[in-house]
C-alpha cells in the first residue's frame, strides 16, 4: 500500500527455466503466477525474452516447409535479400510490432514493383502465422498493413497471324513448340517436357503429365494437382506435331522438343537464346514472352464462348477467378445478348 517492493515473485516456464519479476503489491505478484500458471496449463504461454530475431526464424522456417526445388530456391532468395538484411530482420521476433512491419513495408516499396512486395509480405505473414502456431507469439503482426498501389496493366494477346509470324521467325526445329503452347495453352516447363506418348493422336487429347525443372536437366510432376490435366488436341496442333515428328524424331524416352544433341531445353537458354530473339524478327511487341502464347490460348476460348470455369480447367488453374481478374476484359461484351434475351423473352409470350 505505501508503494514499496514486496521483493521478487519465482516463476518457472514451460521449459523449466526460472525467472522472476518484481512487484509493488503482493496480490499482483500472485495474481501474475497465477496467469502464467494458467497459460502454460493451456497452451498460451509465450515467453517474451526468447532472443530469436525474426530472420534467424525465418530461415528455420524455410527449411521445413514441404516446398518443390524451385519454390524453396525462391522463398530462401526472398528471406535472404528482403528479410535478413534488413532492419526487421534483426529484430527480436517477440518484440515485432505492426507499426515496424508497415515500416519494413514503405522501405522496401522503394526498391521493389508493387506486385514482388505482396509477393514478400505474404511470404512474411506465413512466417509470423508459424510462429503463433508455434507460440513464439500471441498474434501476427503483419495485418492490415498498407500495401502500394498496384496498376496491372491490361493484357493484349497476340493475334493469330502474329503467332504464326513468331512460328515463321523461329528456328525450325522450334516451329512447332510456338503452335503447339498457343494451340494447348501450356505453361513453358510443360511444354518442354511434352513426350510423344502424352499425345493420343486418335482420340485427339494430350495429357499433361511433367513439366522440366528450370535447369533442363529432369521432369517433375507439374505445378498443382489441377495442372496435371487431358486436353483437347485441335487438329492444326495435331498437324503441326506430326509434321514435327516426321522432320524430328522423338529421343528413346519420347521428348518432342529436344535440342540438335537430343538434350531438353534449359528455360532460360529457349527464353533468352531461341524465343527472344525470334520476337524481334516477327516484330512483336518488347518484352514478350513464351507466356504470352498461354494468354493467346485464353483469349482465344474466351471469345469463342467457352466459360470461365473451362479456360480455367485448360489452364490448369487453381480457381476460375483467377481467371476472371486476368481475362474479363477479354471476355466478349454481353450487351447484345442482354438487349436480345429480353426483347425475344417479350416477343415470344405474344405481349408484343
């Protein structure tokens, strides 16, 4: 009651380890015992002097997650340039605060695209998510922070006759790889890794069953379990894959699209090496890329009335409204159809 210390109240944590806290009040001191007592009978208890900074738990973190080779690659680069070697990263992960994560933030808007920042926050806020899980923490601090304006550019797909200029400009051994992504839709590393058997020339399908690992070297079950997916094979991909085959034999293991020593590509070597330069001889637009033939694929079964849900499936799309964000601007207007569906529902019941 006069203000004077009591002395200092034991405690013991959940790991056997004793620490102590000193108190004006001797009910306050038994009340906090009595708290840290209840927290560690239910699982709560956090243990606020643990010393791991936030970048030394991230790199735990990194590691024992189930993450493919070239994920794992990623996140590791993004925790050791974003995370590590910043300010955030030496704090004490207990003593994070959301005020310095929107800090961390508004740095490093200054160096990175919008779209790579969310990339990097989302990457944090699964690390703090796993340190609740582990009771590092009572709650994630990285919330409703405020994230830098991201304009996505619109996209505009290539034409038919500017696909066709780009199969003209390739090297012929490529010709067919150009025709076969934007007639399939395919992801690169799955068109790369595209084998003669995946084709079912009779029934017209092709199975999507690998894609390539970035260095070229091995195949490895494609993206999600959606990508992995049976596609119709229109009949100008049929003909153009088997015009392939007479000119270049498939390897023993059934490749398609291999280089003249019979190895698969590399991506980076067909991006940089074989489809880049190709784009500057068709005349196409700076900066496209082999992706640009999967949104030729959407664009092309957009127009042509197919839904939503579907180019998602050909896609290999987790969720049609993935879809929708990227594509609805290409999707054909329905004004018409608006103004036809109710002048013909009026027509048809004789009030006109």
């Amino acid at each position: 009651p006069d203000g004077r210390r009591v002395g200092t109240m034991p405690m013991v944590d959940p790991d056997g380890r004793e620490c102590s806290k000193i108190f004006s009040r001797r009910t306050d001191a038994e009340d906090k015992i009595k708290e840290v007592e209840h927290s560690k009978l239910d699982g709560s208890y956090i243990d606020h002097k643990n010393p791991i900074t936030v970048a030394q738990y991230a790199k735990q973190w990194s590691t024992t997650r189930p993450h493919r080779s070239t994920t794992a690659t990623r996140v590791k680069s993004m925790i050791d340039n974003h995370i590590a070697g910043t300010r955030l990263g030496g704090r004490r992960l207990s003593a994070v605060r959301t005020s310095e994560v929107q800090a961390w933030v508004t740095e490093r808007s200054q160096t990175l695209s919008p779209g790579t920042v969310r990339l990097v926050v989302q990457t944090l806020r699964s690390i703090f998510n796993a340190a609740v899980q582990d009771r590092l923490l009572a709650r994630n601090p990285v919330t409703r922070l405020s994230m830098p304006r991201s304009e996505k550019q619109r996209i505009t797909p290539l034409s038919v006759i500017q696909v066709q200029d780009l199969a003209s400009a390739m090297p012929e051994r490529c010709r067919a790889m150009v025709i076969t992504q934007a007639g399939l839709g395919l992801r690169v590393a799955e068109l790369l890794a595209l084998r003669v058997q995946d084709v079912d020339f009779l029934r017209r399908t092709a199975r999507i069953e690998f894609q390539t690992t970035p260095d070229g070297k091995y195949r490895v079950p494609p993206k999600t379990p959606r990508s992995r997916r049976v596609l119709p094979l229109p009949e100008v991909i049929g003909k153009a894959l088997a015009a392939h085959i007479a000119e270049f034999p498939p390897t023993e293991d059934g490749s398609l699209f291999t280089t003249a020593n019979g190895n698969l590509y590399r991506q980076e070597h067909y991006g940089a090496r074989i489809f880049a330069p190709s784009v500057k001889k068709a005349e196409l637009p700076a900066g496209t890329t082999s992706h640009a033939l999967r949104h030729h694929y959407a664009s092309v079964l957009l127009a042509a009335g197919e839904s939503v849900v579907a180019v998602a499936e050909r896609l290999g799309h987790e969720n049609a409204a993935l879809v929708l964000k990227t594509y609805g601007h290409l999707m054909p207007d329905s004004e018409d159809r608006t103004r036809r569906a109710i002048d013909d529902a009026w027509t048809s019941d004789g009030t006109q």
